[in-house]
C-alpha cells in the first residue's frame, strides 16, 4: 500500500469498516476481461476468519465464471464526504475502504435459510420473517476470505 499513513491494519477495525459497509463488490475472472458485480451481502467472522455470503438467481454469468475459477476478490467502501478548503481552492474526499481476495464456494440447500439469515441480519438486525417460498429458485454462496486490507481517508479541515 503506498499510503501507509491510511492502512487500517487493525482486523477488528477492517471488520468495524465491513460492518458499515452496504454493498459489496465481487469481481472474478472473466473471458476477456474481469467481471465485477455489485451484491448484498452478509458475514460471519470467527477469531480472524471472515466469510462473506452473497444471493442470486439461480443462473447466471457469475456462477458460470465460478464454476471455472473459484478465487475471486472484492471491495467495499463507505463514509464518503466531500470536503473542500474554500480558502486554498483544495477539495479531498474521506472514505473507509476494504479490498480482499478469497475462494468462493456455491451452497447446498440445506444452509440456505442459515445463509439468507445472515444476509438479512447485515441490513436488519433481528429476526425478519422473509418470503421462505423464493429460496427454491434463490443460489446462496460465500467467499472465504484469505487475506484483507482496510484504508480509511479523515481530514480535519470542518
């Protein structure tokens, strides 16, 4: 990282920063190019093991592209603001952000609800009775986190 002075080295930071985060970036190994996809997400962390679980159609390009390289990495940010030195004419933008790389793994049925449970419980904390009758055509799968790196830009100018 060139700007070391903004690495969040902490693991319970980079996980604080993850927690605030409400999308998250999956990018795989495309054809011709890399493929990068916005989805919701949810994750379990336990000691310094993150798993990130992600939601879709039960087809589509991103399971084909799993199908035939499981790594995988992403990125999340969050806590924009603009903040401009109306004196100096110098604007800069603050952020908190979180890159990774991983392997992703499709789900079986039977840890579908778990799985959907924990996404749901990243955007609405307690227990949502959600339409059970759409998990028949939903694909669940996770990404086992394998390194992370956290960044975060603060100003002091008001």
């Amino acid at each position: 990282m060139r700007r070391t002075d903004r690495e969040v080295k902490d693991f319970n930071e980079i996980v604080e920063i993850m927690k605030k985060c409400d999308v998250c970036r999956l990018a795989l190994n495309g054809e011709a190019y890399p493929y990068i996809i916005p989805l919701n997400f949810g994750m379990t962390v336990e000691g310094e093991r993150i798993e990130l679980y992600f939601h879709g159609a039960e087809t589509g390009t991103k399971y084909d592209l799993i199908a035939r390289d499981s790594r995988a990495c992403f990125e999340m940010d969050c806590a924009h603001r603009l903040v401009t030195d109306e004196e100096t004419g110098n604007c800069t933008m603050e952020y908190e952000s979180v890159i990774g790389q991983g392997r992703v793994e499709l789900l079986p049925d039977e840890h579908k609800y778990e799985a959907l449970m924990i996404l749901m419980e990243h955007y609405r904390k307690g227990d949502f009775p959600f339409n059970k009758a759409a998990m028949p055509k939903t694909k669940v799968f996770k990404l086992v986190v394998e390194s992370v790196t956290g960044k975060r830009r603060k100003t002091h100018v008001k």
